[in-house]
C-alpha cells in the first residue's frame, strides 16, 4: 500500500497525527530502572514528552508500557492519552510494542509519530519541526526521520495510509521497513543533535549531565522487580 496523502501544498493544510510513546523498556543497560521516570530538571522525561507533544499540537497520544508499568502509569494517568499495557511475554519487542500502540490509536489520522521515551532532550519546537519536514516531503514518500552526521535519529513519522495491521510481511512499524522502501523514505538532514540524544547506559546519563550542566535524578533500581538475580 503506498502513500495517498500529503501535507503542505496537498489534500490537507493540516496534518491529523498520532503519537505512540514507547515505555515497555526493561533499562537493562542502566541497571534495570523505569529510563522514562528519570527527572530532568524535577519532571520525569515521560511526562515532559506528553507536555511537549501537546505543544506541538498532537492530536491523539497512546503510551504503552510493560516492565515497570504499575510504577509509570500513576505519573502520566491524569494525562487525557490512552495506555496500552502489553502483556509480559510482549515486553521485550519493540515491534510489537509500536503495533500495539498503533491500534490503539482511534482518531481519524494522517500520520503517526512514534517517540521512544528516553530521550530527555527533545522538546515542543523538535517535534513541530519534524513534522513540518515530513508535510513538506516529495509525492511518494511514506516515512520520515531525522539523520544527524549520517547518524540515524528519532522520533520517526509515517503516513498512517500505510498502516495495515493485519499484514505483518509489509510492516512499517518495523527496522526494517526502512531498508526495504529506500525510495519511500526521508532522511531529514538535521544539525539539531537532540534528536540523537537517548538514556540507553550510564556514559549517555554522564554526557546529558555534562550538556545541561545539571544532575538527573535517578529513578529507584528495579532489578529485584525484573525477576532479575
């Protein structure tokens, strides 16, 4: 299925787009901790992606959570998004985690931005510009992303009119779609490293520190929680 709708100068001046934040990580190379309720500057990452999602004028936002879920849900429930809770055996893939938050997105939609919730840089004016490049991409491209220094970034950006969640051989919720459509596909060349900036291991925490001259507050280690010994 190719791509039948496009912004700017197209059908629409305006883009109908749906967010899918991921938060069923284990954070195992940090030692096994909720990555999304580290504090930057006092508020949990989670809570400042749904602010600034709103910012960017989001229209429907789905968080879908697995290790740690009993621990995340109480910051983000007041938010008016949808949770999707994955069961156990899902936790670990990330595919399934953006299809099942890709269902459950309800609204009549454009497009879908799939934001993974450790990176703690990103705010309202990044998202806005992504989606303001994909809007402007040429006719037959399905997906953006930005790429910093040839350096893949995230959050990534479908048309929503390739969405078939019933045919999992031509997934775009998956790596590698990406490989396999080159000439669908924007690699939005960017200088804005925030875009490239995650929590996967302590040195990425010691560098954000570093950049912000300020302490992340660590959330409580959940190891023992895990099931890990």
């Amino acid at each position: 299925m190719g791509c039948i709708l496009k912004g700017g100068g197209g059908l629409y001046n305006r883009l109908a787009i749906g967010s899918v934040v991921l938060a069923a990580g284990q954070g195992s190379r940090l030692g096994y901790l909720p990555k999304s309720l580290i504090e930057v500057g006092g508020i949990p990452m989670i809570r400042r992606q749904l602010i600034a999602l709103s910012g960017a004028g989001i229209d429907e936002v789905v968080v879908v959570l697995g290790h740690y879920g009993d621990q995340i849900r109480p910051v983000i429930e007041e938010f008016p998004i949808t949770i999707v809770d994955l069961p156990e055996k899902s936790w670990s893939s990330q595919r399934i985690s953006v299809r099942e938050g890709v269902a459950a997105l309800h609204g009549k939609l454009d497009a879908v931005l799939v934001v993974p919730s450790d990176m703690p840089l990103l705010g309202g004016q990044d998202y806005i510009d992504l989606i303001s490049a994909f809007k402007g991409r040429e006719d037959g491209i399905c997906m953006a992303r930005p790429v910093v220094s040839e350096q893949p970034g995230n959050p990534v950006v479908f048309d929503h009119s390739i969405v078939d969640l019933g045919n999992k051989s031509n997934d775009p919720m998956c790596r590698s779609w990406w490989k396999q459509h080159p000439t669908e596909c924007l690699a939005w060349r960017t200088d804005n490293s925030r875009y490239v900036v995650d929590l996967d291991t302590p040195e990425d925490v010691a560098e954000v520190e570093k950049r912000l001259g300020q302490s992340l507050r660590m959330p409580c280690n959940s190891e023992a929680r895990s099931g890990v010994a």
